[in-house]
C-alpha cells in the first residue's frame, strides 16, 4: 500500500519547476487564506456574542430601574419597556423576573416554552451569559435563544428587614445573531477567495517573472547546442552565474580537448610521413636486406618514440573539470626520492616550502607530470640546490582557491632571448634541448589545460632559473 502510494506520488508529482513552484505556493496560500478566514470567523463571533451580552445587559439594566414589586412581593413594572418587542408575544425579545417564592414574565414570553428558571436566582451582582438555549416557539417550532441574567436586591420602602434578592433574565431569539454571523462569513469568504484568486494570478505573474533568467539560459544552451552561439553570455542573476560559468567552462574544455585530439593527431601524421618517406625511399631504391634491416629498425624505433610521445601528451593533457583536491606535498616527496637517485651523482639537495595544507584541485595524474617534469628540469640543471615553493592563492568566498607552485634551481638559468623559444607552442621536443629540455612541452601543456599560467625567470634565491606556475580560482 505505502509503494503504491509513493508510486502514484512520484507519477504525479509536476516535472515542470514553476508548476512545482506555483503548487506548492497555491498550497501554502491556501492554507494561509483558510487559516484567515477561520481566525476572522472566530473573533467576530466572539465580538458578535460579546456584543450580544452587552446589549441584553443593558435591557436588564434599564427594567431593574422600572421594576417595582407591591407588599405581597408581586412584580409591578411601572414603566414601558426598553424596547417594543418585550409586548408582542413570541416576538423573540424576553423577559424573566425569578424572586423569592415566584417568577414573572414580559408579554413577549407569553406563548413560547422558554428555558425553566424555577427558583434559579443569582447573587447579589453576579452575572451570567448563557446559549444558545433550546426553546419552543409560539408556533410549535424549535429555536434557540441566548440569556442574560445578573442578581440584584429589592430594597423598598422600608428597613433592612424588607429587603430581598431577585433576579433579572433577558432572552433573544438566536436567528438574529446567526443571520448576522452567516451575512459576515459570506462577506469575509467571498472576498477572500476573490483576494486568493488574484494573489494567484500575481503569483503567476512573478513566478514568470523570476524564471525568466532560467528560460533565457535554457535558450542560450540551446542554441550553443545547435552551434547559433559559441558559448553562454555573462549577463545572468547572480544566483545562476555560477552554472553559466560552469557550462562556459564544460563548453570550453570540451572545444579544447577536441582541438587537442586534432593537433595531436596533426603532429602524429606529419612526424610519421618522414620515416615512412625514408623506408618507401629504401624500398624503391634496392638496398640490400641487411642495410633495410637497420634503416627498418631504425625508423621503427623513431616511429615508437613518436608515438609514445604524442599519447603520452594526449594522455597527460586531458583532465577532469571538476576534481577532488590532491595534496601536494606527498606526490612532491615522491617524485624528489626518485629523482636524488637517478642523479646521486651530482648530490643535488631538493629544499620545501610548503604552507600546511596546499592542495591542487585536478587529476593525480597531472600534479604527477607537473611536478615531475619541473622537478627533473631543475635537477638536470642545478649544481647542488632545487627549492620547490607552494601557497593558495585566496579567492572569493563559495570558489576553490587557486594555487602558485615555482621550482628554483641554482643552475645556469635561461637567457632572456630564449625564454620565448623555449616555451614556443608546437615545438617538438628535440627543438626544445636548448634551455631546459623536452618535458616543458607537456608542462606548458597541462598548466594550458588548467587555464593557468607560466613564467620563466631568473631566480633571486638560488641565482639559476625559475619556473614558476599560477593557476586561477575554480569554480
């Protein structure tokens, strides 16, 4: 039964986000308007009933100043009263007298069975309010009434001896007050559901209003999709910024990768056309087999290190938009025990100055390639010391923080003239032995990728060359 239920819920429930919007505010308006109308209900039948007593106190009030009783302690009114319809029979105003040894009533109570009051007498000042009462009335039919009572002495003519308590009743005819009650909540229901109608509708309008942005977004990428824009603009409400920044960047890495893929596989072609030129060359001009052999061998070993160098650029280049943080310092010490062995010779020391903590937000596999080749760069050409320095770099607050690594060396460093070569896009690696060595293609690469930044200069620490990497704030 309880699958069923989240079944049908989950077929039910609106796909679309301003229905679900609009939905669940219909239900809280609703709910608020209902919550109104009850509220507004209440106090006025409470304001009604306390309206009522009040009048009907005030009956009692002016008859206890016209009511005077005679020696047999008989009621006497002796003056008319407060209002004509305590004279007319069964007219739904009345009144009861209740005094010691009997009870009297106005003309009005004359042919209605009111409530019995019997010997029912109050207090000196005490007062009562009470109803809706059962009564029956002049006609036969049933009806109700609401009773005011207060308790008062009669003192006379004489002394102390001749006073005695008796109480006064005034009674009204409930349909006077429901008639009021039922013009009063068709009022404030009426009304309320006209105002919940147009809150609606303006409910509506700013619901429309307010996703306007999301349409435009929604627009924006489609037509990115069918390829009418290049990219999403930046002219988004705050709050959706960062999608759109999110989907530029998605949209930019993916044009990226795939201009990688094509350059990659350029420079694949064009390397492999010379030693295939070369074998075809063998081949058409009848060396002898042990002389193809060798060249064979030759070009095969040039075609597997030129293959094996554009995947190993295709693989470290590609990385992941949104990646877990990587530390810094275990994938630096690592690298660093690997390199002090291949070159143990040169006794090179690797000196750290990492603040606590710093992360690189990318692919293991690419912080790897990154300190790796700057690492062995600066150990190929330090005389004794490299320096490896890592900080954040702070950013805004809800964005990961950027990061600046730079590797000193305290070798002969690069001239200034050559810096530009050296970092030259689509040079291969053996136009890049002057300087500091092949591996600066891959790292100019990923530090490409990441959509960062790297400068070469002269060291102030150590006197050799610097690299240093900045790569901005993410997402």
């Amino acid at each position: 039964m309880v699958f069923g239920r989240l079944w049908f819920f989950r077929r039910w429930r609106p796909r679309s986000l301003q229905a679900r919007q609009l939905l669940s505010a219909s239900v809280g308006l609703v709910a608020f308007l209902a919550l109104a109308g009850y509220a507004l209900d209440a106090s006025f039948g409470q304001a009604a009933r306390d309206n009522l007593s009040e009048r009907l106190k005030n009956y009692a009030t002016a008859y206890a100043g016209g009511i005077d009783f005679t020696r047999d302690r008989s009621l006497y009114i002796r003056e008319q009263p407060p209002d004509p319809r305590f004279d007319v029979p069964g007219s739904g105003l009345y009144l009861q007298v209740v005094m010691p040894g009997g009870h009297g009533n106005s003309l009005s109570a004359e042919g209605p069975i009111l409530p019995e009051v019997g010997t029912r007498m109050l207090r000196p000042r005490q007062e009562t309010f009470e109803g809706p009462l059962p009564i029956t009335q002049i006609d036969g039919s049933p009806g109700e009434v609401y009773r005011y009572g207060i308790g008062l002495v009669w003192g006379g003519d004489g002394g102390p001896e001749a006073e005695f308590p008796y109480t006064i009743y005034v009674l009204e005819d409930s349909r006077a007050l429901g008639k009021q009650l039922r013009v009063f909540r068709n009022a404030v229901w009426f009304w309320l559901g006209v105002t919940g109608l147009i809150l609606l509708l303006l409910q509506t309008l700013v619901l429309q209003w307010s996703l306007r942005p999301l349409k435009h977004v929604i627009n924006e990428l489609t037509r990115v999709q069918r390829g009418e824009r290049e990219r999403m603009s930046e002219m988004h409400p705050r709050e959706l910024e960062p999608l759109t920044d999110s989907i530029n960047a998605f949209i930019e890495s993916e044009r990226e990768n795939l201009e990688r893929q094509r350059n990659t596989l350029a420079d694949l072609a064009h390397s492999l056309k010379t030693p295939i030129a070369v074998l075809r060359t063998q081949l058409d001009g009848g060396a002898d087999e042990t002389a193809l052999r060798e060249e064979l061998d030759v070009q095969l070993q040039r075609m597997n290190n030129l293959v094996s160098y554009q995947l190993a650029r295709a693989a470290s280049s590609g990385h992941k938009l949104f990646s877990a943080p990587v530390p810094i310092e275990a994938s630096a010490e690592e690298i660093v025990r690997g390199l002090e062995k291949v070159y143990a010779a040169k006794g090179v020391l690797c000196e750290f100055e990492l603040e606590p903590g710093v992360k690189f937000y990318g692919e293991a596999g690419d912080l790897q390639e990154l300190l790796g080749n700057l690492l062995e760069n600066a150990f190929k050409w330090a005389r004794r010391r490299v320096l490896l320095t890592a900080r954040p770099i702070p950013c805004a607050p809800g964005r990961r923080a950027g990061l600046e690594l730079a590797v000193d060396d305290d070798g002969p460093g690069i001239a200034e003239d050559n810096i530009a070569k050296v970092l030259q896009r689509g040079v291969r690696g053996d136009e890049r032995v002057q300087g500091h060595g092949i591996g600066l293609s891959i790292v100019q690469d990923l530090i490409r990728d990441y959509r960062g930044e790297l400068q070469v200069k002269r060291s102030t620490e150590l006197g050799g060359a610097r690299f240093e990497v900045k790569l901005p704030s993410g997402l």
